[in-house]
C-alpha cells in the first residue's frame, strides 16, 4: 500500500485544518487507517484510529471532540478533520495503513501502537501558531 498524505500547512491557534491520505496499492477497505504525529525531539504518537468499515473510531484523549477521523472507500482515502487547533498540535502528522489479518479485537485493544501498522505515508507538517 501507497499512502500519500496532504492538507497540513500553517494556521493560528483556534483555527481549522482537514489532512487527507490517499492509498494505492492494495484494496483499501481490508486496512485499518490510523493517523499519528510527530513533534520535533519526541516520539510518534498516536491521534486517531478508524476500522476497516468507519464503523468504528478512536482517538487519543487531548484530541477528543476537536478532531474527527473518517473514511472514503470508494475513494481510498482517509481524512483527519482538526478543529480548535492549539500550539501543541503542531508536529508532522502521518498516515498508516494496516492488518488485513487483524481481527477486530485485536484491533480494538492495539490501535494506538505504530507496531501495527505496516505502511505509512511520507508526513504532512502541520504548525499552529499562537
């Protein structure tokens, strides 16, 4: 699986962004897609997690009801739509792609790890000012 992520940019604090991870490559709908970021000097964490139908979502807790994961199947796209951004949400933000062998309880208890997840798109910087 190809994933190529766009949408990120510079914004002030309060504003908005929506990120988009296109896939190519594979059949799209047998991949969980996860999106995680990096600051400079620190891990990658996760953001947010969504299940192969978009029936099921998950976020990390400081993103919570400011940012919305979604799914395109028919598009093969996945998109992160950030709100009320804050300073501390700046990083560079990646897409990731995995395990059509997953179940989804296995899912349900992993989607946070980057062990997961097979294949990740090159990153799109996203700098929220104060």
């Amino acid at each position: 699986v190809q994933l190529q992520a766009s949408g990120g940019g510079l914004v002030q604090a309060g504003g908005s962004l929506r990120l988009s991870c296109v896939a190519s490559g594979r059949t799209f709908s047998n991949y969980v897609m996860a999106w995680f970021r990096q600051a400079p000097g620190a891990e990658r964490e996760f953001v947010a997690a969504i299940s192969w139908s978009g029936s099921s979502t998950y976020y990390e807790d400081s993103v919570k009801g400011r940012f919305t994961i979604s799914r395109d199947n028919d598009k093969n796209t996945v998109s992160l739509r950030m709100n009320s951004l804050k300073p501390e949400d700046t990083a560079v933000y990646y897409c990731a792609a995995g395990g059509p062998s997953y179940t989804r309880n296995y899912f349900r208890t992993n989607y946070h790890k980057t062990s997961i997840y097979d294949y990740w798109g090159q990153g799109t910087q996203v700098t929220v000012s104060s």
